[in-house]
C-alpha cells in the first residue's frame, strides 16, 4: 500500500500551501541524491516526497486526492496508465521543481553539484483523438502518427563558451545597496550549456530535423470529452546531450453516438412505442455500449415512464462502478387514422378504461423516482 502523501512530507491533512511547500523543501534536502550518493533508499524517498508534493501542491489534485486517496490518480487518473505515472524520474523532477529553492535545484546548495544545470526540455506537441462511447466504455489502445522534431543523426554539441556550460550567465550590477550578483538563462545556449558543434545536412540550425513516428496511447475506460492525457517523451526534442523530450498532450474527442446520450457515467436513451404496444406490452431490443438488449414494456404502461438498467451505463475512470441506463418510454400518438380506427376511439371516447387516472400515475410516477434515487 503507497504511504499517505501527507506523511511523505511529515505535514497534517489540514496544512497550507506553505506548510506543504516547507514540508517537500525539508524532505528533498534530507534525501537529496548529492547528499546521498550512491543511495537507493535516499533517491526512492526523494522520488516520494516529489511526487507527494506534485499532488499537493495542485488545488484540484489535491482536492481529489483528500476525497478518493491513491485510487485517484491510478489506471486512467493524471497519473498512472503510461501517462505520467508508475513513479517520478529524476530528470521530471528537476525539471518540474527544480526553482523550490529559489536556484538551482541541487545546485549552488550543494556544493556545485552536476545538477546545477537543469536539463532543457523539448516543447509539448498536443493531438486530439476521437472516440465512440463503445471505446470509451471499454478503453482501447490507439496508435497515431506523430510529426515531432527529434535530434538528427551525426548532430554534435560542445560547451558552450558564453557560459562555460552552466546554462546561467552571472552579472554583477551596483546598487545603493552595494554590489549585487543576478543569474540569467545564457542567451547562446538557451540554458542547455551546450551550443549546435556539426549540423548534419536536413538539419536545423539546432541541430533537430523532422520525423513521423507512429505512438501507441493505451486510454483507459471512463474518459470523458476535454480530457488530457500525457504521454512522457512523444513531444519535440530539444537540443544538446543534456535535454529531454517534450511530452505528446492528447485531448479526448468523444463522438456523438446515433441513439445514446451522455450524462456523467449513465446513459439515456429514448424509446419510442405506438398506442397499440403501450396498451398490450411488448419487448423490444434497446442499444448499449455493451450490444443491443431486450427490455419489455408492460401493458399499461404510460408515456414519460423511465426505465433503469443498471449497470449499463459507462465505468467511472475513477474506478467506482459502472453508470445506468435510463430509457425514457414515449407514447406515440397516431395522427392519420383511418374511418374504422376513428370509429373505434369514438366509441371508447367516454370509456372508463380510457380515462385519465391522474391519481394512480402521480403515484407510480412518485415510486418510479424515489426507485431511481434508491
């Protein structure tokens, strides 16, 4: 079982964002990798408190997480499913915290550390990916064509000599306060330490050229339209033996389905019956995610009756449980009849079986609600 996120920091549930930010500055010191070369145990808690204080430090996430623990980010969460997930890398830590102590992470307070540079990282690339209700009630595995800059073959890199490779120039300005020592990203190498030394033909001037790549996304089951998914890795790279790739951003499309309707995890469905079938009863073959089932309609039945399938709505990316399937019965009122069909509603007009029994439907109307709610 993964340790509470608020123990990983040593802070109370009800800490600020201070407090939370204190909590990860002090856990990150004490495990630091400089600190503890060569130390598994040391870098698996560094890892732990980052990706404590990823969660934490996000107003939503950490929403989240206060209402549904771990199971909130696992298998289809921002976190989890190849998304992000499965354990924070050194490199997305130094690259996402990498200003918690107001420097470079792991830099000037340690002594000069290799991580004094951070690693630059290539930009994003952002796709959408559409899909039908079917696929999202059952995840799928898509691939797509991805067109992202990656490093060219015979590209070289050397320090760069603006900044002797550290990434940051440093200017010394007078002041009325005195001298004052100020660190900006090197205007040569962007910060990478290390400036384009051969460019191989077809590459730009970074060293980078063009190249369509086919990724495989797994989606999980339960997305819902808007939503973003991250897969590490898959976006433009960047340049320099120190840089990591970008990340491939892909946003949900659901598809309009013919004859369901969305709400949350359940489903609507409108069913449509003539005069005849609502009087007699009758079973008809209703679409699912799952396949079309059959459902009957008891005779009587009236015209705004709701019909619950349980279960048989979409899975919960959050992994509690399938939604319904709420069928919504409408009665048909025939509109061209014929002289005996006329005749006949004539005779039946004053019928007491044709009158309304408002009582008795407000009545199953009440228990039908109070039976959906149940």
């Amino acid at each position: 079982m993964k340790q509470d996120y608020y123990e990983v920091l040593g802070v109370s549930k009800n800490a600020t964002p201070i407090d939370i930010k204190k909590g990860y500055r002090k856990m990150a010191i004490k495990y630091h990798p400089d600190k503890n070369p060569d130390d598994k145990a040391a870098e698996e808690n560094f890892k732990k408190a980052a990706e404590a204080y990823e969660i934490l430090s996000d107003e939503n996430k950490k929403a989240r997480y206060d209402q549904y623990g771990h199971a909130a980010f696992e298998n289809g969460g921002q976190r989890g499913g190849g998304f992000g997930g499965g354990g924070m890398n050194m490199d997305d830590i130094f690259s996402q915290f990498g200003d918690i102590f107001g420097g470079g992470f792991g830099g000037g307070g340690f002594g000069g550390s290799s991580r004094g540079r951070a690693r630059v990282k290539g930009s994003n690339l952002r796709i959408r990916v559409k899909l039908t209700l079917e696929e999202i009630a059952n995840g799928v595995e898509k691939k797509v064509k991805v067109r992202r800059k990656v490093q060219a073959a015979g590209a070289t890199f050397k320090t760069c000599s603006t900044c002797n490779g550290q990434g940051q120039v440093m200017r010394v300005t007078n002041t009325i306060l005195g001298r004052m020592q100020t660190a900006s990203t090197c205007p040569t190498c962007q910060g990478a330490g290390e400036i384009l030394d051969k460019q191989p033909k077809g590459a730009d001037s970074s060293g980078l050229e063009f190249k369509e790549e086919t990724v495989s996304i797994k989606i999980p089951a339960g997305v819902t339209d808007g939503v973003q998914l991250k897969v590490n890795g898959k976006g433009n790279a960047a340049p320099g033996n120190n840089s990591m790739d970008g990340d491939l951003i892909v946003v949900i499309e659901e598809i309009k389905h013919e004859t369901l309707k969305r709400e949350g995890t359940n489903l609507h469905f409108d069913l449509y019956i003539n005069l005849s079938e609502a009087v007699l009863g009758v079973s008809k073959n209703i679409d699912t995610v799952s396949g079309k089932v059959k459902i009957k309609i008891e005779e009587g039945t009236q015209s705004g009756k709701i019909l619950r399938l349980r279960g048989k709505g979409l899975p919960s990316i959050d992994h509690y449980g399938n939604g319904d399937l709420l069928i919504h019965i409408n009665v048909w009122t025939p509109q061209n009849l014929s002289k005996e069909q006329k005749e006949f509603f004539e005779k039946n007009i004053k019928d007491e079986n044709f009158e309304p029994n408002p009582s008795k439907f407000d009545k199953s109307f009440f228990e039908k609600v109070k039976d959906m709610f149940s």
